[in-house]
C-alpha cells in the first residue's frame, strides 16, 4: 500500500528509516488534513506495515487495529483501506503471536469435522 506523498517512493530505505518516515507523514497529515482524511488513515496502515517490515509485529498490530477501527468508522467496514488495515492487523498479530492459537483451533475442527458429519 501506498498514500499520497509517499515518503519511500523511488527511494532504497532502511526499515528504520522507513518508519521514521511514515511517522512524519502521519503527523503531518494529522496537521494538514486531520485524523479522519482518507490519505491520513491509509498513511496510517503504511505506518503499521513498516513498523512490521521493520521486525516490529506487536507495534504493526496496535497501529493496524486502530486504523482499522478509525477506517472502519470514517470510511466503512467494506472501503479498501478499512479491509487491509484489518487485513495486514490479523497478519501481523500472527506474526507476534497474538491469539493465533484460537483461529487455528477453529480451522482445525472445521477441516476434522465437515458440515453435517458426514465425511
């Protein structure tokens, strides 16, 4: 994903550097556009996936679920932005570990078991 004035474009980046970035541009967003602006939540996500890019998974989920939630609510559950922020959320909360036990639990006795029984 990528926003207006994307702050890596046509540039080679460390992670870190990346991040700092798309901090910058978040913040100057907020200040420009507000925290509701469409360009600012979706430079949010791209903040959250950078800081996982950048070995980071427990800060990428916590940036992703609340841009996620702000998406959801200022843009709706089914825009773009809303369904990857939620999207690169679940990912980067298995990545750090983060309740990945009960989703996996769920597919596991959804593959042992079929629909109706029958196998």
């Amino acid at each position: 994903m990528t926003s207006p004035g994307d702050p890596n474009a046509n540039a080679a980046t460390s992670p870190a550097l990346s991040v700092a970035r798309w901090q910058q541009t978040v913040l100057t967003y907020i200040r420009g556009r507000g925290v509701r602006d469409g360009d600012t939540l979706l430079a949010w996500v791209n903040l959250g996936h950078e800081r996982g890019q950048a070995g980071d998974p427990a800060a990428a989920q916590i940036d992703l679920e609340f841009a996620a939630g702000a998406c959801a609510r200022e843009l709706g559950p089914d825009h773009s932005t809303t369904l990857a922020a939620a999207g690169l959320a679940a990912y980067w909360r298995g990545t750090a570990g983060i309740g990945g036990g009960r989703v996996r639990r769920l597919l596991d006795h959804q593959v042992a078991e079929p629909p109706g029984g029958a196998g």
